[in-house]
C-alpha cells in the first residue's frame, strides 16, 4: 500500500514527475494514449487480470528470479579492500527469466492490456534486441501480429536475436535514418503507430514516452524489486543497504528501485553509459545533458544548445539513447537517486570480472551496474549489501565483446 506522501505516488494525473514526464504527442495519438491509460486503471481494479498476470509471471516467466549471494566477487572485492571492508554483494538475477531479461516482466503485463483492447497489431522498438525478443515472444503466444523497429547498426550487432525475433514470427524492420539504433527505432514505431491507430498497440520497451507509459511500464517492472525486498528479509534479515542498476531508459532501475523509496536507510546508484568518456561520445543523459522534450516526455536529454538532440554512444545497445525515463530525472532532482557513469572499457572489464569469478556471463547493460560495485563496497563495511539488479544475460552480446577483445568466433 501506497502511503500519503510517499515517494511512490507518483505521477500526478496529467503523468507528471516534478517538472518532467506529460504527454507530447501529435493530436491523432491522444485518443489512443486517454484510451490507454483508461483500460490501465481499469485493469489494475480488476482482479481477473491480475490473476492472470501473476498465472502468466509464474508459469511462463518462472518468476521469482532468485536473489544470489555473488559469493566469490564479494572475496574479489575484499581482497583490496581494507581490514573490516568490503560490503556483500547480492545479485537479483533476472536474467534467469524466460527470454533472458527483465523485459518480459512488462511484455506480459501490456500483451494483456492489447488484448483488453482488441487490438491484433502489436509494434515495438528495440535496441539490445532483448525487449524485441520478449515482444515477439508474448506475440506468438497470444497469435498477435509482430513488428519490431530497430536501428540498422543494432541490427548488425545483435544478429542472434534479431534471428530469435524472426523465429518467434515477428517482422524486424531495420531503421536506416539518424545513428541507426534505438532512437531512430522508437521514432519509427511511432510513425507508424500515428499511421495505424485503429488496430495497432504500441509495446513500449522503457520508462519513457508519453503518460501513461513511463508510470505503467513501472508499475509491471516494479515486480523485480517487491521480490528483492521480501527475499532480502528473509536472507538476511534486513534491507540492503545500497541498491546499484544500469540505466537506459531506466525500466530495470526503477523496477528494482520502486519498492524502497520510502525506505531512507536504501541508498540508490542508477549507472549511465558514459561510452568514450563524458568529454567524448557517451549515452549519460542526466551526467552530460539538460532538461528537454523527446519521443512525448520531459526529461534529460542528449542535445545542443539549439535543442537539437545529439547521437548517443555506448557498446551496449540497451543503452544507447539520448534520454532517461522522467521518473529518473525526477529523483535524481530531489536527490533520492545517485546517477553516476561507467565507460565501455569499464563495463567490459566487468563483464569478464563477473563471468570468471561468478559463471555467470552478465548482458553488457547490467555490466555497468556491475562495474560501479568494487569502489562501492571498498567503502563499506563487511556487514553491509549492496544488490544489483542483474538484467541480462550476455549471449546476446557475444559478437560485441569478441570484437572489443580482438577475438574472431
């Protein structure tokens, strides 16, 4: 239950965090989005559909993902770390649920909402491949029709799931306009969706768009860290102390994030792709951008100082766009978040730490979650926690690092 006051209220009715978020949109669109968070309200007064839901999250999903004590990284960690330091890290695996990411966990709950609609025609954007994946996935589970827009350079380098996207039955249409990658994919899916509106949902990937997305997308994540805190009770007979999540657009982060924010003893650590470098090319939008207005939100943003946006850069997929959820950027302005930044090379050192100590072969989104963690638990005591949300697995991500690491498969 939701307490007056709490941080978890939020957006106000118009779908406002503090000053960002709203809905900008092209007049055709408003119907659908009304329409939209209609149907919401209505569901989630519905116990049929959250029967459903949870039927579906149990038995198709595998949920819960279990929390891990990452036993040997905790030794790694405190190996350098002085006498009496060196914080126990804990895992929330996600990438243990069907298709190998936190992505499903929404994909379920907005197949179920198309459905309540009557729509037939599901379209989505992907970057990493993953959401895409879990799109097609719910798609031919409920006999819909597939169409996932993702940028042409992304379809280059996530070739195992764009053949996993066409296997399930979805069309994968490659966006050749702008960087060619997630931006350019969630342009052209709403494009398409202003051209379709009578049979077409919209399957938003993240925290982003227009109301009521960013607050619906939450709600169906926010499985991931209403888990976590009753499987930290019971591990460890308190909450954890630190919480550390890679952010995109930020759907993993505010899932694990959304359950303890009334909690002040939590710290919270969103890590943004810094990429080459914040002075360099990078995907840091609350690090290295301003307040502005993208695919219908408020929100930080990658732009000049004409606003116009500017290319985002980073060797995960999942995080290469130049904005953030407006729930982030919300947070990060009253200060319950910390939005601090890891480079690629920082990320891939991660990734190899984790697969060798751990094996266990992390998604190079959650890979810089991972990264920020030693300097972290260094400064804290031994009976102190950090959870990570692990969001990913890396399969997808193969060709990626063999070619950061001068390997040919």
């Amino acid at each position: 239950m939701t307490l007056l006051n709490s941080l978890r209220q939020q957006p106000d009715a118009q779908g406002h965090f503090g000053d960002y978020g709203g809905r900008y949109v092209a007049e055709t669109l408003m119907p659908l989005i009304l329409e939209l968070e209609r149907e919401y309200r209505a569901a989630k007064a519905d116990p049929a559909f959250k029967a459903e839901f949870d039927g579906l999250m149990t038995h198709y999903v595998g949920r819960p993902s279990p929390l891990y004590y990452a036993e040997r990284l905790t030794e790694t960690i405190r190996e350098s770390a002085a006498p009496g330091m060196g914080a126990k890290v804990y895992l929330k695996r996600e990438e243990l649920n069907h298709t190998g990411a936190h992505k499903i966990n929404n994909c379920i709950g907005q197949i179920l909402l198309a459905r309540r609609m009557g729509r037939t025609r599901i379209i989505a954007e992907t970057g990493a491949g993953s959401h895409g994946v879990a799109t097609a996935t719910v798609c031919a589970r409920f006999g819909l029709k597939c169409v996932v827009y993702m940028g042409a350079k992304d379809v280059e380098r996530q070739q195992p799931n764009v053949f996993r996207m066409k296997l399930l039955g979805a069309e994968v249409i490659p966006v050749t306009s702008g960087a060619q990658t997630l931006k350019d994919a969630l342009n052209e899916a709403l494009r398409d969706w202003v051209a379709n509106v009578d049979d077409t949902f919209y399957l938003i990937g993240t925290v982003a768009g227009p109301h009521p997305y960013p607050e619906l997308v939450r709600d169906f994540q926010s499985v991931i860290g209403t888990e976590a805190r009753s499987q930290m009770l019971e591990a460890e007979g308190k909450l954890p102390d630190l919480l550390v999540a890679a952010v995109g657009g930020g759907s993993n982060a505010i899932g694990l994030f959304h359950a303890f924010l009334d909690d002040p003893e939590v710290a919270m650590l969103g890590i943004e792709a810094a990429g080459h470098g914040l002075d360099k090319a990078h995907a840091a939008s609350i690090n290295g951008g301003t307040p502005g207005v993208l695919h219908g939100n408020r929100t930080y943003l990658l732009q000049d100082d004409d606003g116009q946006i500017t290319e985002a850069h980073s060797i995960s997929a999942g995080l290469d766009y130049p904005g953030i959820g407006p729930e982030h950027a919300w947070l990060h302005d009253i200060g319950r978040v910390t939005y601090g930044s890891v480079t690629d090379q920082e990320a891939l050192d991660a990734f190899t730490h984790l697969t060798r100590v751990e094996g266990i072969i992390p998604a190079l989104e959650c890979a810089h979650a991972l990264a920020a963690v030693p300097a972290k638990a260094r400064e804290m005591t031994r009976d102190q926690i950090i959870l990570v949300n692990l969001s990913g697995r890396g399969d997808k991500d193969m060709a990626t690092v063999a070619a950061s690491l001068g390997v040919t498969i």
